[in-house]
C-alpha cells in the first residue's frame, strides 16, 4: 500500500485512480487551488468528478477550504491529525493582492473567540491581505 492510499484509508475514504492522482497533485502544492487549477493540470478529467472528490477530501478532513474573499473557494492539504475543529485545528491563512496566491500559515492558530450568548459559531476564517514574502523579495 502506498503512502497516498495510508493517508486515504486512514480517513476512511475508498482510494480510487482519481483520488490518489487529486491527493498527490494537492500535497505537491505549497499553495491552496482552486478546482479550476485542478481541472486545468487533469485537463481530461470530468469536472463533476473532481469537484466531488475535493467535496470527499473536505469531509473527510483530508483538505479544508478557504474562502480568501476572491470570490473562487481554494483548496489545500490539512495537517497532519487535523479535524479542522474551531477551538484547535483553524490557522491564519494570507492572499497576496499582487500575486493572488492564497497560502495556509499553519502555525498560526485562529485563537477561541468567546461569542455573546445566543450566536454559534459554524465557520471561522481569518484571511491577512498583503504582499507575499515572494513578491515583496524578502523569500527565506
């Protein structure tokens, strides 16, 4: 079995052809996507399929989505153990306006916010806009 086909089992999701080929195209990224990154790379790949297999891969904690206020949903792994719970799994994320690249900042935690009485909380996300460190030259 290999690594990709552990990492699907161990969420409980069916390793098929798509999803592992989907599952190593999304940890070569050092960047979220969107589906229409992904349709362009698989460009013989049905739509509908891949959509649902990043549908699959959210639900499973396998991947999370970021709504970075571009308007297109991006996609990118989950860490290691994540159940993207509220109070521990949640992390910074940052869009840089002049690349428009969106990348997750994981060890920057979403600290709990204590809500008044009466609003529960669903979602939480926490998108920084600004120059990337690429674009503003200063790469490590």
């Amino acid at each position: 079995m290999t690594d990709l086909e552990q990492i699907l089992e161990k969420n409980n999701v069916k390793p098929t052809a798509m999803r592992l080929l989907v599952l190593q195209f999304l940890i070569g990224k050092k960047v979220a996507v969107s589906l229409t990154n992904i349709e362009a790379y698989f460009d013989n790949s049905d739509r509908t399929t891949l959509y649902r297999t990043l549908k699959t891969f959210v639900e499973s904690d396998i991947a999370h989505q970021i709504d970075d206020g571009t308007g297109i949903t991006k996609y990118a792994m989950c860490e290691e153990n994540c159940r993207c719970e509220m109070d521990t799994d949640l992390h910074l994320h940052f869009h840089c306006n002049n690349c428009n690249e969106t990348v997750c900042l994981t060890e920057h935690k979403i600290p709990h916010i204590n809500l008044p009485s009466g609003f529960n909380a669903e979602n939480v996300n926490l998108v920084v806009k600004g120059i990337c460190d690429k674009c503003s030259g200063t790469v490590m």
